[in-house]
C-alpha cells in the first residue's frame, strides 16, 4: 500500500498542467449549440447570444473582428472571455486515477478563495461545480472512473462516475505553499460482517479519522476487527521466549490470534513485561501494559521493586531497564548502559566482566550499570536480581503506546519510552487490543497508518480502554486458522493473544 501512494504522489508531481495558452473550447462543454444558416458563417447560439464568424471578415458584433478563428466546433479561449461566457478565473489542474481513489489537483491563481469539505458520502454520482475555470479536462480518459467537464460563468461543473458497488466518499482540500485545491474521491470495497461463533463478530469496516468532530481530514483506513461480546470470551498469552513462530501455530485450536508485545529479533527475547497464570515470563522495560483476570481488562505502567544483593549480602535498590535509578539493572539484549556508568555482565548470578557503558547484552545475560566510584562486587562475586511488580496480575503482556484510557483519547508520543522511536513515527499496520465499558473485547488490525490514526478510529468506534500491541510486519489478526489481516504475509513471532469461547 505504501508502494502505491508513493506511485500515486509521483504521478501527481510529473503530470502536467492543462491550462494552456493558444487553447480552443469544445462548443457543447459551454452549453452553445451550433447553427446552421448555409451563409457558410460559423454560428454559435446560448440563451439569446449568438457568436458569428465569418471566414475572411472575422467576428460580428459584439465581439472584436480580430479575435482568432474557431476550429470546427472549437472556440478559441479569448472568444469564450470576451463572450462573457467564463468570468472565474483560469487555473492549471492535473489528475490521477489509482484503485480506490481519484484525485483532482488545481493549482490556485494568486488570492484566489477556495471552497473546502469534509469526508462526506455520496451516491452512485458525484456533481460539483468548482469555482475557476479548467480547461483541458474534457481529455480526460479513464477505465475506472468516468469525469465530465463543462464550463459555466461561474466555474467548472463536474461530474464524477465512480465504479459501483462501492462506498463513495469525497473530500476538498486546501493547501498552502504552494496554494493548491486537492478533491479527492474516494471509491472503497464494501464493508463485511459474519458471525465466526456465537457472540463473536469479524468485520472489516472503515474508519474515518476525525468523522465525529466534523473535521474528517485523514484517509479512510480499512480496519480488520473481531468483536467478542462480554462475558463470551477468554484471554491467554501464547509463545516461548527465545523461539519465533508464525503466529498461527502458537495456538492453531484458538478461535483467533493477535500479534502481542515487542521483541528483540536477533535472540527472540520479548521486550517487555509477560505474566502467564501468575508467572513472570519475562521482566518488564517500562511502557504501558495490558493486564486481565477472567474478562476484567484494564492498563497500567507496572510498578517496579528490584533490588540487588551483592557478597556481602546487602541489598540495594536499584533501576530495572527504562526506569533507570543510581544502579540499573538491565535484562533486555541489546545496547544498555549509558556513558558515564559501568556495567557489570552478569549470568548464573556471578560477575562474568566490568566494562564501560553503553555496551552490548547478550542473550542469556543480565547487566548492572553503577557508578565507577561505587561498585558492589567484583569479577566472579555473585550479584542476585529480586523484582517484585504492581498490579498483581493473573495475566499481563507490555506493548504500548497506550491509546484509550476511560473512553478518553490519551496517546501521546513523548508519554513511554521506547529504544527505537520507528514504531510510533512509521507509517505501517497498526494492531491494538481494545474493549468497551460493557466487556466486549475488540482485536483490531489496520491497514498502514499512525497510532494517533488508530486511537481516533478505535475511540469513535466506542472504546472504553485501547493499548496498542506491536505493528509492522507483527501485526495480524487470524481466524480460524486463516489470516485475515494483512492479507500478505506476516512473519514470525515471539508471542501472541489468543483468544478462546468461555
């Protein structure tokens, strides 16, 4: 999909503009009707008006002798000007066609004013009148949607047949810098919903970002939805740390499947909290986390306790991985540390080396960063990690960013700390857990877009609480063993939610 806007764009900033000096109207787009006399003069009569040429003489009156010719039934443009027939002004306009949409681009003369609409529906045709002049799309040729043209005093009348049995949405825009007016016309596959077992409902709708604010400015974004009615639904992490799978055989007897929280793809380690049936998986990093007990979800930020005690059996207390405190434990592979400190490498709970932060986890190991003026032991002392967590939980897996919080949109970017920002900035599958103050349970995958794209779709759709899990190429939502989204393949990994009928 991001190919194909990229493609879309590219042909928008090559194509090129209509207007054009020297240009000749096609009589019938001004509503004139060509009369015949056998005096051999070119006539052309509206409303009472009647523009007569005569090869060798020139224009009768009104008009001024010299103007240029017609050419068959075409009018020159400065004939059409001094006719009075046109009076808004001209402007350049350029067009592309793709498989959902149609967009029609003018590039707007100095000061000129510009009309602008939300996202709003329409039926089998589309007609606007535009206010300026644009010649030249009487050439338009397209297989999938058809556009008549034709030229009023006032401006442009277009009429737009997009292909049917569509959903048909059309927005206008205006830009600035350049100062340009973008349509966009939006023909988009129908909307599915099927019941995949009682009480549970797959759909596949559209969003419409900014829909129940009336200032609808984003694009329409297909969302892949399994709806579980409360009281219905069961809920269980699924996955092994260390082990990547394809996401379908991590529990191939589930009813559905949802990618879960993030991880490091060299050694598979999730990054971040995993609490199975009371046991803790794996540590947390310090973003929000999804936590459940029978169909009772809720989100939080963990509370950490962790504590190290060194050879001479005194605790200290310490940091666990993006909560950073004086000494720092560090679990999750990857670079940790940061300038300044030392690192202990720690495995079987003995001091393996002391190195100069940042420096590189391996798998397998946990680090302790401290100040150089303040270690606690020494190369093959023993250094014991204790953590304890708040909330308790039966389950909990970390994703975040935190999208929905007591029916209140609360994404922010700069909230939760992440080591690589590219999740929250790119533009790519977003996949979120949802549910409503009733009990239902949402899984939710989309097509590319941004998580701020997501929390508005998910909070129009009437969500009490939302967290969204990893995106990507992670992203999926399978049914009953069959991938429905993305449809493309997704790749392997580390966990998942699977969800099951009580």
């Amino acid at each position: 999909m991001v190919v194909r806007r990229l493609v879309w764009f590219l042909l928008l900033a090559f194509a090129p503009a209509l207007a054009q000096s020297g240009l000749y109207i096609p009589a019938a787009k001004l509503g004139l009707r060509i009369v015949e006399d056998g005096t051999g003069a070119n006539r052309f009569a509206k409303n009472g008006t009647t523009l007569a040429y005569v090869p060798g003489v020139g224009w009768a009156d009104p008009l001024p002798a010299t103007l240029p010719p017609p050419q068959g039934d075409r009018l020159p443009l400065e004939v059409v000007r001094a006719a009075g027939f046109i009076a808004a002004p001209e402007a350049g306009v350029r067009t592309s066609v793709n498989t959902d949409r149609m967009r029609l681009v003018v590039d707007l003369p100095q000061g000129a004013d510009a009309p602008s609409a939300d996202l709003q529906p329409f039926g089998e045709r589309l007609q606007l009148t535009l206010p300026f002049f644009l010649p030249g799309l009487e050439g338009f040729s397209s297989n999938i949607v058809g556009l008549a043209a034709a030229y009023a005093h006032n401006g442009t009348q277009l009429t737009l047949q997009p292909p049917p049995g569509r959903l048909h949405r059309y927005r206008i825009t205006r830009l600035e810098a350049p100062a340009r007016l973008v349509l966009d016309v939006f023909y988009l596959a129908q909307e599915i919903s099927e019941t995949v077992a009682p009480g549970f409902t797959y759909r596949e709708v559209w969003g419409y970002p900014g829909a129940s604010s009336g200032t609808s400015s984003g694009e329409p974004v297909r969302v892949f939805w399994l709806e579980a009615a409360p009281n219905r639904w069961r809920l269980q992490p699924v996955g092994r740390p260390g082990n990547r799978e394809p996401l379908g055989r991590l529990a191939p007897q589930a009813l559905a499947l949802l990618n879960g929280g993030y991880f490091d793809v060299r050694s598979a380690t999730p990054i971040g909290l995993w609490v199975d049936n009371g046991v803790t998986v794996n540590l947390p990093f310090g973003r929000s986390t999804l936590f459940w007990d029978d169909d009772s979800l809720f989100t939080a930020r963990p509370s950490v306790n962790a504590s190290v005690r060194g050879p001479s059996g005194v605790s200290v207390r310490v940091g666990l991985n993006a909560n950073r405190a004086r000494y720092t434990a560090y679990t999750i592979p990857g670079t940790v540390g940061q300038s300044g400190e030392q690192l202990y490498l720690i495995q079987n709970n003995r001091v393996v080396s002391v190195r100069s932060a940042p420096g590189d986890l391996p798998p397998g190991f946990w680090a302790l960063g401290f100040p150089p003026n303040a270690p606690l032991a020494a190369v093959g002392e023993e250094l014991r990690l204790s953590v304890s967590l708040e909330p308790a939980a039966t389950y909990a897996l970390e994703a975040g960013p935190l999208l929905i919080l007591a029916g209140k949109n609360v994404y922010s970017p700069d909230a939760e700390p992440f080591r690589d920002r590219s999740p929250l900035v790119a533009f790519t599958t977003q996949s979120a857990v949802a549910w409503t103050r009733e009990g239902a349970l949402w899984l939710v995958v989309t097509d590319s877009g941004r998580p701020e794209t997501l929390a508005q779709i998910l909070l129009e759709r009437g969500a009490w609480g939302a967290i969204r899990m990893d995106a990507g190429s992670s992203a999926q939502l399978w049914i009953r063993g069959q991938l429905r989204a993305p449809s493309e393949f997704a790749r392997p990994v580390v966990n998942g939610l699977a969800v099951f009928p009580r």
